[in-house]
C-alpha cells in the first residue's frame, strides 16, 4: 500500500515537472523544473531498489548535466524570445501520429500485462552497489572503458567547440 | 500492488513527453532538455526491467546510458555555443547553415 502512494505521488510529480519543462517560457524555468524531474526520478529508484543508480542521478544529473545547462541558458542570454513565431497548425499532423503511437504503445503493454502476468524473477539481493560494481568491473569491464574513453573525448571536444581561439 | 506495467506506462508518457517537447519548442536548448527527459524514461524502463528480472543487468546499462547522455549534453551545448557565437541565435528555425 505505501508503496502503491508512493509510486503515484512519484508518477504524478514526475510527468507534471515534464509538462512544466515543456511548456514554461523561460528557458531558466524549465532547468528549474528539470532538476526536480531529475529528483523525483531518484526517489522512482530507490523505490525500484536501484540505489546506486539513485545516488549517480542525483549527483551526475542534478548536479552536473544540468549545472551544465544553466550556464548554457545564462551565457546564451536572449534579448528576444528565442520562439517568436510558431505556425499553430504546423505540427498538428505530426501530434495527431504522435498521440496514435502513444495510444498504440499503453495498449500493446496493457494487453501484454494482462495476457502474460509477470512472473517473478529472482529478487534483487539487498547489496546493490556491490552487485553493480561487480558486474561493471568483471563482465562489462570493457564497455565501461570505452565509456571512460568517451568521456576523455567528449570532454575535448567540448573544450574545443567551446573556446574562442585555440 | 505496483507491477512492473506501472512502470512501462510511466516511462512511455514520459518518453512521449520527450517527443512533444523536441517537436513543439523551437529554443534547442530546451530541445535537448527533452532529450533527457526521454533517456530518463529509458532509463526507467531499463531498471524496471532489472527490478523484475532479478538481474542487475539493467541497473549496469542505466549507467553506461547516464555516461552517455553526459557526454552528448557537454558536446552538444559546446555546439550550441560555438553556434550562438557565430549567429547569435538559439532558435532552430534559423540554423540553416548547412542546408543546401
């Protein structure tokens, strides 16, 4: 039952700091309502027994991706709007194949709940920063290199597109 | 009882959510503010999926999946940057540089 509350009060602040992020308009704003998204998708993990996950969300998204944003939306300091015109029918086509896919996709998980009830897996043992490390450093040892070397890269690249002059 | 079906319908809104706002918003740095909100979406399907399965797996992927978007977000915002510089404007209707 808690965890039922939980869920939806998670789910609900969730998809209305989405909406928020969508829709505000300023740009400051919606990386406001992001950093909340980005929090109560933590809570969504510790909920999902993921806790390690939960701690690099917060700190990795809350703290550094969208830091990264904020400067962006403060060096990028628009006098205009940067959406001063928008055609009100010019995506509507778009939106209604949108909505049909969405539509499309809650009914193939519905029926596929309803038709095969999940079964029950092995439960997630309680140490799960061991377990994630393990499985990091032992059978994807090597993508995870690739990742540190992504980031290597990433990081050059970025100090590269953003300097003035090298 | 929250079953993993709760979960798949949350991240495919949220998911959608991400769509509407790349296509709906012209300001492309709140485009890629709903790139993260869809790799979030798919991140919870990958750790719900983990969660059912027993299976740290999928809390593994996540990882490599919040590497990644760190990485597109810090390239892509140099991007934007380097762009601003040059054509003071971060609206996407007018980045037609390369368009032939």
């Amino acid at each position: 039952m808690a965890e039922a509350v939980a869920f939806y009060i998670f789910a609900a602040l969730i998809l209305s700091f989405a909406v928020a992020v969508i829709t505000a308009k300023s740009a400051v704003h919606s990386v406001l309502f992001l950093v909340a998204d980005f929090l109560c998708v933590a809570g969504l993990y510790v909920m999902m027994q993921a806790q390690f996950l939960a701690v690099i969300q917060v700190m990795v998204y809350a703290g550094g991706i969208v830091v990264l944003y904020l400067f962006v939306v403060m060096l990028v300091n628009l006098k205009k709007p940067a959406e001063a015109y928008v055609h009100p029918r010019r995506l509507g086509r778009l939106g209604l194949v949108m909505s049909l896919a969405v539509f499309a996709e809650l009914a193939a998980i519905a029926t596929y709940g309803w038709l095969k009830p999940a079964g029950v897996g092995g439960a997630l043992e309680a140490k799960n920063i061991e377990q994630v490390g393990r499985a990091l450093y032992t059978d994807y040892l090597v993508p995870f290199e690739v990742a540190s070397v992504l980031l290597l890269v990433a990081m050059v690249g970025a100090i590269v597109l953003a300097k003035r002059e090298l | 009882m929250i079953t993993q079906t709760h979960y798949l319908v949350l991240s495919a809104a949220l998911f959608m959510l991400g769509i509407v706002g790349v296509l709906t918003r012209r300001n492309i740095i709140i485009i890629f503010m709903s790139m993260e909100l869809m790799l979030n979406a798919v991140n919870i399907n990958l750790i719900a999926f983990s969660q059912q399965l027993g299976n740290v797996v999928g809390q593994v992927f996540a990882v490599f999946v919040i590497c990644v978007a760190a990485a597109e977000a810090a390239v892509g915002l140099g991007i934007i940057l380097a762009f601003y510089r040059n054509k003071e404007t971060v609206n996407i209707d007018e980045m037609n540089l390369m368009r032939w």
